[in-house]
C-alpha cells in the first residue's frame, strides 16, 4: 500500500513538473510581447507579479475558507497552532522572495530583451546542472548515475541548439547563465526555508515581495504604465496566469 501510494505521488509530480516546464517556456515569450507594446522590463515584472500576487492571494483566501467548513475533526486551538506557526515564517519566506527570487527574475526579463526567448529558456533550463553542483559542494550529496545521464544528454541538446550558425551577444549568454545559477541557487535555499510550510501561501508572499520591489523600481524609473488596450491586458494576464502562477 506504501509503494503504490509512493508510486503515485511520484507519477503526480512528474506530471506538475511536465506541466511547469510547459506553462514556464511561455514566460519569454509573452515578456517580448510586452515589450513590443512599449512596456519596460520593469513595468512588464511589475505587472507580471502584482496579477500573479492578486490571484493568489484570491485563491489562498477561499481555500482557508473551503477547509475551515469541510475540517471539523481538527480543534480550534490545533488549527490555530498551524496558522501561528505558519505567520511566524513570513518574514523568512518575504526575504526568500526579495533577495532569492525577485533579482533571478529581473536578470531572466533583461536576457530576453538581449536574447530571442528561446535561447533565454534554453539557458535557464541549465539550472538543475548548477543545483546538482551546489548540493554536491555544499551537502556532499553524490548525484545517482541516471541523475548525470539526464544532466549530461541536457547539456548535449544545449552544445546542438548552439552549434547552428548565428552570432549571440557575448553579454547576453553571461547573463543567461547568470541566471540559471541564481535560480539554482533559490531552489537550494527555498528547501530548506520553505520545508513544512505550505506552498500556496509561500508563493503568494514571494510573488508579493517581488511586486513590491518592481513596482517601486518601475515607479522611480517613470517607466510604470497601465495597459491601454484588450491585447495588452490580455498579455499582462497571461504572463501572470500561465507564465507565472501555474508553473
């Protein structure tokens, strides 16, 4: 019964994985879309996040209230031991949100704006080689041999997906790389931040802390604008929705 249960709480997070990869890709795309509107890449962050931060907040507030109606077996004051617990770590997580996952984001809109989005994601999606290296130096934890087959097979679809001709600004492909290390390295941190605590409502924080820091930088630039027609608002809810909140 344990391995069956095991097999398919694997099998689902294969899947939201699949699905986040997916859902992800999308995410230069519409940035580029944005900014073909005359948006910023701040003011298109700020925008990104301030949506993905107001739908999530919509969707923790009426799950607490699902719950609290549908729980009854559980006491008042067990109930309020798990909500004191969880608020006494928002400070850590908002931190993880304005110092991890706030400045990897910035640097992924500004590749794109010097790189196509496909080579930005492409870049990106070294991060799991650059989380194996840091837990190895950091946790000495050996990755398993199917874990360097997936690494290596990665890393020669990236070495073909470069070989085509065609030249990439040399600081353009720094950055990209940058950014893959800083979001390996979130990860890293956010286990161990984030261990126990319940992901929806961490996420909503993070999404916040990042709204607030590119709204204020996207107001101090002068560079803040409100969509001004159905296709923008329509990017502006994608980016935020699929791009953002789903994966």
């Amino acid at each position: 019964m344990i391995k069956a249960h095991n097999n398919s709480t694997a099998i689902h997070g294969f899947l939201a994985a699949i699905i986040s990869a997916i859902s992800f890709s999308t995410l230069g795309i519409f940035a580029e879309l944005l900014y073909s509107h005359g948006f910023s890449v701040l003011c298109a962050l700020a925008w990104r996040f301030l949506v993905a931060a107001f739908f999530l907040w919509l969707v923790v507030y009426i799950r607490k209230h699902i719950r609290s109606r549908s729980i009854s077996a559980k006491s008042d004051i067990e109930k309020r031991k798990d909500d004191h617990g969880q608020r006494g770590r928002w400070k850590s997580v908002f931190l993880l949100g304005l110092i991890g996952f706030s400045p990897q984001a910035g640097l992924f809109f500004l590749t794109v704006k010097i790189l196509d989005p496909g080579i930005t994601s492409l870049l990106l999606y070294l991060y799991p080689s650059f989380v194996f290296l840091i837990i190895f130096v950091w946790q000495h934890q050996r990755p398993r041999r199917i874990q360097v087959l997936a690494l290596a097979l990665s890393f020669l679809g990236c070495m073909l997906t470069f070989w085509k001709a065609g030249s990439y600004p040399p600081i353009g492909l720094v950055l990209g790389i940058l950014v893959a290390v800083a979001y390996a390295a979130y990860l890293v941190i956010a286990e161990r931040i984030l261990d126990g605590v319940d992901s929806l409502w961490a996420t909503a924080i993070i999404m916040t802390a990042a709204a607030i820091v590119y709204l204020c930088l996207a107001l101090l630039e002068g560079t803040f604008v409100i969509p001004s027609s159905i296709e923008q608002f329509l990017i502006v809810l994608c980016i935020a929705i699929m791009a953002s909140v789903l994966p």
